[in-house]
C-alpha cells in the first residue's frame, strides 16, 4: 500500500508517520521507523540533567526544589535519592525520596551522584 511496515502490536496495515514516529490508527501505538518501541522506552537511553546516562540502582540528587502534588511538602535540592529504578513515561524515575515517600520523578531535575 504505503511502503509503511504494519502495526507490530495488532497487525493493522494503516499506518501513517507522525513526525519521526509510526502510528497505528486502530489500535493507537506508536513506534520509531527502526524498530524501536515508543510506549516502552526500548531503545531509549535515559539521561540525567547533566548528560550522564542513569541506569536501575542508581543514587541521584535533586537539583531543584520540587512541589510534591497533592501535597504541601516539598523536595528539597541537595536531596539524596538512592537505588532509582527506570521506568517509560513522563516521569521516568521510579523511587522512595526519604521523609516524603514513594514517587516519580523527571530526570531533568536530578544529576548522578
């Protein structure tokens, strides 16, 4: 049809670019033209605001004072966040800040320790 390669989660033979991204119109994933995966970060190497690249087990540090939503408390800069987990999505830092809890947080607003 297109030359575009079929949905590789349900098979559909319509999709269409987006950009540098291939999407699926019936199903709605999404997927880089190489064979990467958009929704699961396969391919997709996460850096911290610094430039280092971060992986599972990490310790990080907050380089910005953070509001936690729904909440009046506040992460503070300097705060020291170990054993971080990587995950996909916005907020692609899985951790326990210590005094606050579990949350996510962005890479953007930490650096390696």
């Amino acid at each position: 049809m297109s030359g575009l390669p079929p949905c590789p989660k349900c098979g559909g033979e319509y999709a269409y670019e987006d950009g540098a991204m291939l999407v699926c119109p019936l199903c709605a994933h999404e997927w880089a033209r190489d064979g990467g995966d958009a929704s699961t970060g396969e391919d997709a190497t996460i850096k911290d605001a610094v430039g280092n690249v971060l992986v599972d087990g990490d310790t990080v540090v907050v380089i910005k004072d953070l509001k936690v939503k729904g909440s009046s408390a506040v992460v503070k800069v300097g705060t020291k966040v170990k054993n971080i987990r990587l995950v996909g999505g916005d907020h692609d830092i899985d951790c326990k800040i210590p005094g606050i809890g579990a949350m996510g947080l962005k890479s953007e607003f930490v650096k390696k320790a």
